[in-house]
C-alpha cells in the first residue's frame, strides 16, 4: 500500500476489510442461504421506494445507477480485490476528488456486506425455514440487529459518493481524464473500478441539479431507517 497519503491509506484499509468480509474461510455467514435472498429483495425495496426517481426521465440513469452500482446486490469483490493491487497507479491517475469518491464507495460496499451478514444470520435465527422474504420479516431482523449508528453511516456514505460524482461532473477536465485512462485501467485490471466511474460520470451528467437528487435520497432512506427502528407497520410507504 501507498504510504504517506492519508486518503490512499484509508483506501488501503477499507480494501483489507472488504475483502476479509468477503472471505468464506474467515467468515461462514458468506455462504448463508438467506444472504443472496435479502440482497435480491433490497434490490427491489430501492427500486420502489426510487419509482419517482425512475419514472423521471432526467433523473432515471442517476436512480439506476444507485440502484445498481452504489448500494445493489452486486459482488464488488473482485474489483476491490484489483483495485488493492494497483494503488499507487490510482493515486498518481486519478484526482483526489474522485479517489476519495472511490474510497466512500468501497467503504460503503464494505460496510453493506457487514449488515448483511448480519441480518443474513438474523433471518436464519428467526425463520430457519421459510422461503420467502417480506417487509415484516425484513423490519423484524432489521431491528434486532440494530447498529443504528452504523445505519445512519451508511447513509452518509451514499451521499458522500453520490455527492463527490455530482461535484466531479462540475470539475474541468475529469471527463477527459475519464476517457484517457479507459485504456491504462482495463490493463492494469481496473476496468470494473473505470466503468463504475464512467457510469456514474454519465449518469449525473444528465442530472441539473446532482446535489438536490442526492438530498432527496437521503432523506428518504433516512425516513425509512427511522421507521424501522421505531417498528412503524409501514416503513417503505
């Protein structure tokens, strides 16, 4: 890892959580039966409780894009695991703008994986046999596994990505740079970490106005998480 720069040390440490979260030998929840049913059902609770976002044509490729590449059920491991290869690389091509933006995202995936793995063995403690997973089941484990502090980090991290993409949009010259380092990143193994960046770059580039879209999220998913501590019968609503 990079020393002397406290951003890529940060991004050091968070690859290392990541990808030890990840890791089946150190970690059995991995292999839970409830974990891939939990991220599939919180795919589709983002994407209703996102339905105005994607009905709105200006703000569609920015919702689709936290949907799918900020906070989905998408396996980021094998990008992060590049990513810690080539860290000097990244310092020297990307600005620290968008290297701290990449840090909040990878902290974030970190920090998802964890509360998943534990919700995943709260389902199993609580309905070692059901199938099927609903919004009363959801809000159950959701509860008893608490970590409301951590659940409200998450949130902040989502706005910090989002956030840090709409500010790199509005800086001269990332587009280009996004462009010139397509080719140097899908050779040094960093084509997943460049396409998350041009997807994002593309989706807020179409947006007018990128930081009110990321205070309505927040404050929606900021709604939701209150309602489900506080045990409201409807917390998505």
């Amino acid at each position: 890892m990079a020393r002397g720069n406290p951003l890529v040390e940060r991004l050091g440490r968070r690859l290392s959580a990541h990808q030890a979260l990840h890791d089946r030998d150190r970690d059995a929840r991995n292999g839970l039966r409830w974990l891939p049913v939990l991220r599939s059902w919180q795919t589709r609770r983002l994407e209703q409780s996102f339905e105005h976002f994607l009905e709105d044509p200006k703000r569609r490729a920015a919702a689709q894009f936290f949907v799918t590449d900020v906070y989905g059920d998408r396996d980021f491991s094998q990008r992060d695991a590049n990513v810690a290869k080539v860290l000097p690389m990244m310092q020297r091509l990307l600005p620290a703008g968008v290297l701290e933006t990449v840090t909040d995202g990878i902290e974030l995936g970190a920090l998802t994986h964890a509360l998943d793995l534990a919700m995943a063995a709260e389902l199993q403690r609580l309905a070692p046999r059901r199938q099927r997973l609903d919004d009363a089941l959801y809000a159950e484990a959701y509860r008893n596994v608490g970590h409301q502090r951590l659940r409200g980090h998450q949130i902040d991290l989502i706005a910090g990505v989002g956030l840090g993409l709409a500010k790199a949009v509005r800086t001269p010259g990332v587009a280009m740079l996004l462009r010139l380092s397509r080719g140097p990143a899908k050779a040094s193994g960093l084509g997943e970490l460049q396409g998350f960046l041009e997807r994002g770059f593309a989706a807020f580039s179409a947006l007018g106005d990128g930081k009110a879209f990321v205070a309505d999220i927040e404050r929606s998913e900021r709604k939701v998480s209150r309602r489900l501590f506080k045990g409201d019968p409807d917390p998505f609503r």
